[in-house]
C-alpha cells in the first residue's frame, strides 16, 4: 500500500481545537490528543504540546534498549512499549472525571489521524539521526539481527524534554518504503493518545485518572518472505533502533510464549496485534467495558493495577482485514484470562484433570489442542486412575448402600420411557437436596455395560438378553449386594461398573425377560421352538426374579384415545398412564409356571418360588416416578437419605405416605370385594344344592308312590327292577315301547329262520 493510499484510507476525526479552526498546533511542537470531558467515547480532540517539566519512568531490567551517556533517554515498556507521564498544557482539565479504564463505544470508530508541522517532522528525523549516530558497538551489533516479525513503539514528543520524536508522516512513508523493498507483508499501527494515569483513592480505595501519558504509536510488522533486519526497519521508520524488536525480545523481557516451529511467525505477530486496541488473553485481563466477549490489559506499573484504556478495533490502520484476522487466528488459541497458558502447561494441567477422575470425553471439550497433543498419555492416565478407583467406586455397596433393580414393562407405546426417564430425574432431584450428583447415562442395547462408566443411574431401553455376554454376567451385574473388581471389572474399559439404579425397560415380562436372559434367545425363537414337537424341561429363573426390587407394569386406559402423533400424545401419556408397581415376593412352594409373550404365546416353562406382590397403582409419570424415588432411596440408599434436610424429604415422603395409603385403601377394598363375591357364590352354591335336594326327594317320593300301585308277583326287589307288561306302574309311553321292542325282536326271529331255511312260505314252498 503506497502512502498517499495509506493516507487517504484515514478518516480524519475531529480534530479542530478549542476556538476554532484557527488555532494551529504550536510551531514544533504535535498536537496531543486530549479526549472530550466527560464522554470517553466521544472523538477526541487535540491541543498543542507544552514544552514542561514531565515525569518519566524507564524499564530497569532493560538490557538491550540501553542508551549511550550522549543519547536522549529512551524509555522501554513493558509491553511493546513503557510507560510515560501526561504532557501538561495551558487548558485545564478535569482528569478526575475521565473514566477508569476508559474505553471506545465499539469498533465502529475511526483511527486517529495525527498531521504535523514540517517543523515537527524535521525535528524528528534530527532526533532519529542523533541517536543512530550515538548507539553504542552492543547496540550496533543487535540492530543486525535478521526477524520476519517487528514490534516497534515511540512517542511524538519526548517525554523530558518534549523534543519531537516521531510522526504519523514519517510511519507512513517507512511503511511504503518497506513494502516496496520486501513485497508481501502485513503492517498495523494505531495512535495512543488516551492512556490514563492513575492514582489510588486511600480512601475508598479506588482508582481516579489524574492525568495522560503521552501520545505514541504502536506499530507491527509481519514479512510473508524475507527478514529484513532491525536496522533496515529502524532507517525506513526513522525511529531508533532501540525501540524496533523481535519477538524472542519481548518474551526474554516480559515473559510469555517464545512460538517456535511452523506458524510461529504469525502466531508471534497476532500476540503483538492483540495489543494493539489493548486486547489481551492473559490471566490478569479484565473484561471490556463495552466489548464484553473480549478480556483486555491491566496496568501493573502503575498501584492499583488499572486497566488500560480499551480502543476499538477501528482505531487501528493496517493493509490486511485486521478484525477478522485476529479473531480468526486467535480461535484456536486458549485465552490465559479464560484459564489457559502455554501449550506445554495446558497438557499439564490437563493431566492432572485426568489423574483426578476428569473422563476422556470432558478432557477433549475442556482443550482440544492439549487432548490431541497428548493422547497416548493421557488414555494411559485415565486406566491408571480407573484401576486404582476399582476398590473404591463400590465401597459401602452391601453395608450403607445397595443397588435397587427396576424393571418396567409394559405393551409398545405405553410409555415405558416416558416413566424411565421421569424417574431417572426425580431421582437425580432428590440426591441434589443431598449434595449428590448422580450421573445418568442410557448405553446401548449390546454389551451395555462398557458404556455404563461412573454412571450411578443406567436404563437399558429396550432391554434384550445380550446387554450382557452371558447370564452368569447379568447376573453380577444386576447383584444387589456385590460389586467387586472380580465380578464388575470390564476388561476393555478397566472399570468397575456398579451403578446405584439399574433401570431395564422393556415389552416382555419380569419372568419372559428372565427366559431369554438365561435361553440367551429372543422371544420370537422361544416361541416357535415351543410350536414344535420337541419339549424342554423348565428353566430356573429364581436367581434373576430374586434381583429385580421393583417390577412395574404400564398400561393406557382404554378410555384415553391417542392420535398415533408422538407430540401430540406425549403429554397425553405421561398423565394419563397407569402404573401397577409390584415387589418380588420369595414363596416357599416351588412351582412350574408356563411362560407366556405379552401376545399370548407360549415361549415355555420355569420354576419358580417368587411371586409378584402389588405396591401401589400410581396415574401420571410425575406421581409414579417421585413415589419410586423415595421408596428406592429410602429402602436401598440410606447413606443419601440421611443428608438430604428433613424439611426438604418431607414433601417426598408425604407424597409416598398418601400413595401408600391409598394403595392400602384399595387393597382392602380388593378383599372385600373379594369376599363379598366369596360369600354370595357360596350362598348361590347353596342354594342351587338345596334345590337340587328338593328335586331328589321330590323324584324319589314320586317313585315311592308308584310303587305302591304295583300288581306284579313277586313284587320286584328295587324301583329299578322289571315290572310286568300289565302293572299299573308302567305308563302308556313305556307299554308302547316295550310292545314296539317285542314286535322288533319277533321280527330279527322270523328274518333269521328264513336265512336258515327253517320257515314255510304260502303254498308250502321252502
């Protein structure tokens, strides 16, 4: 970019003074920015520079920067520049109103233009010639030093003796005169006239402006192909070498990070643009009074530690998109005010998060850089910490605490997820109250249990046989007492996995899910094996029936129409829906029990000693989930219930108290009416044998006085004996058919003589 385009890119402000456009700057002297009273956003405008006696402060660390007894004093500062009193002038200001740190409205404002007399200008370069002409051989030799990044800072007036030191002019033209020698490269400067001074308040302890430092630039520089060295910066910029360095100068001087390998120059140079609008990542950075999502400089050379003046972003002059480049390049880069350091540190500290319990998961979101630069280590932290937390992630298991086993079941479209849910949240409500955090996780439908982790609730949706390898694993898994290294150890994961609710939901039963935990075959199969002609003996299931705590059923009423539309049904089915809750109860007697689908199919038969003991039919998620929470922690979880505050539980357990009562209600109103239908079946097999009687005695009398008509000879033995075909006994229809069969037997006589030849026909043929 050529001066007069550099030049021409500046938006004049408002730079007119006190009285009009007729007061020039004083001859010699630049004009000082001075911002307007009381508005810091407000553009600032300028007064002429004073000649006075001005208080100057030098960096005593500084090595290189040293001048020669005939040098003027040329002051270092602490980052990319030191740090120099106000110039005084005749008008007087009222720097206690001037607010600290003070700051631009936004970056949607112009950079400073800062003209100067050819006086000025002149005066400048004699200074710059002096102090080349006095550098010591040290000096001399360090200007030699080859950098494709610069930082250079100066003042338009020396703070002492008020001679000027620099212009805007003489920037511009070394700017041009640089990219014209060295092609590609990026350039920013940006005047700053409004930086505080500051004094502590004994009193309220607060920090008041009591004046300006002196107006000065920052400038830097990045070449995309060559090193030009110190000195040819120094002579394009007519500013002395002392004050044009390279980033290994700052870091040795100030700290922070020396960048090295690929993309260090860039990222060297966007730590030097950063301080331009005095922008900062560091950990002592402060948030913007106006730019609230950015962190900017604080003051430590001065009590109090005030923050710098916040500039926006448009103040700054650069011949590359210097907003977007700088929050592009600074993405990837963590912020120390926002806890972050070097790269090294960061992989530190990120080890230690992991050695402490941090899982690899929340490592990558806490800093993606570090995770992916020490992977192999950290994974190899993470199993170390995982073997030694195997004896510790169970301890109290059978003794304060055990593990609680629910399963819901219930028909497709039931909400048996709905209620998983709910309950997995008002479980995790109620632990809170305790100062728990109970971690919830849904791991997937096989070999569930490597994704379990630290979870200490777990739903296995749609739980099949294999969210285990084998049964003898379900079996441990689902272990209310028992979760030892042995037993609970995943060798892939090296993790103890023991959760404190295990939640199973699914469209099978309590005793068909058990089938096939221990068949290790779907439902399906069962039942097609159980078509065939083959017959298998029944299974023992009692191992996991003993497991389960709590078996739920969920039904929809068959008053509650649905649309079919998940949304729309949704809140339908979580109030509405019934929920049976029963508890595994051991009966002494063993039994067979045939198995059957929720369809209705036979998938086979086992043994059994338990039964299921109603609880409570609970409607709504809501009044389900929280009454199994309790009752769940109340019964299994001891250790968590004693720390959650009486006047916290004691809406929890009232509720569970009036679900318990109602239930108890309801129980006995079961067996009355159970009785009631007992004693009025009872009655009507009474009555229909009492009838029954009647019609006996009623036959019998019947038979009696028949008999007493009879006329036969002997008289038979019994009322079944045969009577005589002439008794009064026998009625009509009996006669008749005893006549019908005597005249039928005559018949089978006359036909079979015939077939023997032993009957005449008429006429005394054979």
């Amino acid at each position: 970019m050529s001066t007069t385009d550099r030049t021409s890119a500046l938006v004049s402000a408002d730079l007119t003074p006190p009285g009009g456009p007729g007061l020039a700057p004083a001859e010699g002297g630049l004009p000082v920015v001075v911002p307007n009273g009381e508005d810091m956003g407000s553009e600032p405008k300028l007064f002429p520079a004073q000649k006075t006696d001005i208080g100057y402060t030098t960096d005593e660390d500084t090595t290189d920067n040293n001048v020669s007894p005939g040098q003027m004093p040329v002051c270092t500062r602490d980052s990319l520049g030191s740090r120099v009193s106000v110039s005084e002038t005749d008008t007087a200001v009222d720097y206690s109103a001037f607010d600290v740190p003070g700051a631009d409205p936004s970056d949607d404002v112009e950079p400073f233009e800062v003209p100067s007399s050819p006086e000025h200008i002149e005066a400048a370069r004699a200074f710059f010639e002096a102090q080349k002409a006095a550098e010591t051989p040290e000096q001399v030799k360090r200007a030699q030093t080859l950098s494709r990044v610069f930082s250079v800072m100066q003042y338009a007036n020396h703070p002492e003796t008020g001679e000027p030191m620099c212009s805007q002019e003489q920037l511009e033209a070394g700017l041009a005169l640089l990219e014209e020698q060295f092609g590609a490269m990026w350039s920013a400067f940006i005047a700053h006239p409004l930086d505080r001074l500051v004094e502590v308040d004994e009193g309220t302890v607060e920090c008041r402006c009591v004046g300006l430092k002196g107006l000065h630039w920052h400038l830097v520089l990045l070449f995309k192909e060559k090193r030009p060295k110190i000195r040819t910066v120094s002579n394009a910029l007519e500013i002395p070498s002392a004050r044009v360095r390279v980033p290994k100068e700052v870091v040795a001087q100030e700290g922070g990070d020396q960048h090295k390998g690929s993309g260090a120059a860039p990222k060297a140079f966007f730590d030097f643009c950063e301080y331009l609008p005095h922008e900062s990542r560091r950990a002592d950075a402060i948030p913007g009074v106006h730019q609230t999502d950015r962190t900017y400089l604080t003051d430590s050379t001065q009590d109090g530690n005030p923050g710098k003046y916040q500039y926006g972003r448009g103040r700054v002059v650069a011949n590359f998109d210097f907003s977007a480049e700088l929050d592009a390049h600074m993405a990837g880069r963590v912020s120390a005010a926002e806890g972050g350091k070097s790269l090294t540190a960061r992989k530190r500290k990120l080890r230690r998060a992991v050695m402490d319990g941090m899982t690899l998961a929340a490592a990558e979101v806490a800093d993606r850089d570090a995770f992916a630069d020490d992977l192999p280590r950290l994974e190899l932290l993470r199993s170390r910490y995982e073997q030694k937390r195997s004896a510790l992630v169970a301890e109290g298991l059978g003794t304060t605490w055990h593990k609680s086993v629910l399963t819901i079941c219930g028909p497709k479209g039931s909400g048996k997820g709905i209620l998983a849910d709910e309950v997995a949240a008002q479980t995790q409500a109620l632990v809170a109250l305790a100062g728990c955090d109970w971690p919830y996780v849904q791991p997937p439908g096989r070999n569930a249990l490597e994704a379990v982790g630290e979870a200490k609730i777990a739903h296995h949706d749609d739980a099949r046989f294999d969210i285990t390898p084998t049964y003898d694993e379900t079996l441990r898994y689902t272990d209310n007492h028992r979760a030892t290294e042995a037993y609970k150890r995943h060798t892939r994961s090296g993790q103890v996995v023991a959760p404190r609710l295990i939640m199973m939901s699914s469209t099978e039963t309590p005793q068909s899910l058990g089938l096939t935990m221990k068949a290790r075959k779907p439902s399906d199969v069962l039942a097609f094996n159980a078509q065939g002609s083959k017959r298998f003996p029944p299974v023992d299931i009692d191992e996991f029936l003993r497991r389960i705590g709590w078996a739920v059923e969920v039904s929809i009423p068959e008053s509650v129409q649905l649309t079919g539309d998940d949304h729309q049904d949704y809140p339908v089915i979580r109030a509405e829906m019934l929920v049976s809750i029963r508890r595994v109860t051991v009966n002494a007697a063993r039994r067979i029990e045939p198995v059957l689908s929720r369809e209705g199919e036979p998938l086979g038969e086992i043994t059994t000693t338990h039964e299921m003991a109603p609880v409570a039919v609970v409607k709504g998620a809501q009044d389900a989930a929280r009454f199994l929470a309790v009752s769940i922690l109340m019964e299994n979880n001891r250790d968590v219930i004693e720390l959650i505050p009486e006047s916290e539980l004691a809406a929890y357990l009232a509720q569970r108290a009036a679900i318990e009562v109602a239930a108890a209600e309801e129980s006995e109103r079961r067996k009355q009416a159970v009785a009631a239908a007992a004693e009025e079946a009872a009655q009507r097999a009474a009555e229909a044998a009492a009838k029954k009687r009647e019609k006996e005695i009623e036959r019998w009398e019947a038979e009696r006085r028949k008999l007493a008509t009879c006329t036969c000879s002997p008289r038979p033995a019994a009322s079944y004996g045969r009577h005589a075909d002439t008794c009064p006994v026998l009625t009509e229809d009996e006669r008749r058919q005893r006549a019908e069969a005597h005249r039928a037997e005559l018949d089978r006589k006359v036909k079979r003589l015939r077939a023997n030849g032993g009957l005449l026909v008429v006429g005394g043929a054979r």
